[in-house]
C-alpha cells in the first residue's frame, strides 16, 4: 500500500461516518475533463446562466484542467443522493482543510436539470 495514502485515511473514516456510500483516494492525474459537458448543459439544462454552479458563469473545462494539475490526490465520494453527498462532499473539505489541507476543495457534480434552492 502505498504509505502517501494514510495521511487520508481520516477523510475516508469521516466520508463513512457522515454515510457516503463509497469514498477513496486516487491520483487527481486521473480525472478526465471533458468539452461536452458544457454543451449538455447549454443545450438542455434550464438552469444554463443562472448561477455559478452552471456553465458560462461555472468553470469551464480548461481552467477546471489547470486548477486539477496543482494537486496529487483526489478524494473520490460516490452516493445514491446527490444533493445530499454535495453537502457531505462540503463538510469534508472543511474537515480537511481545518486539519492543514488548505487546498482542499470540493468539486460537486448536479444532477441534470437540478438547479439552486
């Protein structure tokens, strides 16, 4: 196993506790951005330009690229209730943060069509 990897073993054990289904590590290196999602979201979405959650105002795939290369690790969260992993994605990275990962952010994916509250 490799040992780079334990000092996030307390993500994952918090990840549990909060009930996400499915949490791990992986190399952030991994993680495919794609152009076409964007257009899923103009051309179809009604919440396109509506708030930063949503393309245009929403990063697009290059920047989201670029911010990705300035980290190793990822913390991959995986859940039945999207909505609900969002807000538990968020306590985490708070959790990681207050415990000295200052980049910690959390990227939340939206079911199609879900917009703000």
């Amino acid at each position: 196993m490799d040992q780079s990897l334990n000092k996030f073993d307390f993500l994952i054990k918090k990840a549990g506790e909060l009930g996400v289904e499915e949490a791990k590590i992986i190399d952030s290196s991994t993680i495919s951005v794609a152009e076409w999602v964007r257009w899923k979201c103009q051309y179809g979405c009604p919440f396109y330009d509506k708030d930063s959650l949503h393309p245009p105002l929403a990063p697009n795939a290059e920047e989201t690229k670029k911010v990705l290369q300035e980290y190793d690790k990822a913390l991959l969260l995986n859940g039945s209730n999207g909505p609900e992993l969002s807000k538990k994605a968020i306590k985490i990275e708070h959790e990681a943060y207050t415990s000295g990962f200052y980049k910690a952010f959390a990227l939340i994916a939206l079911p199609f069509g879900e917009g703000p509250s």
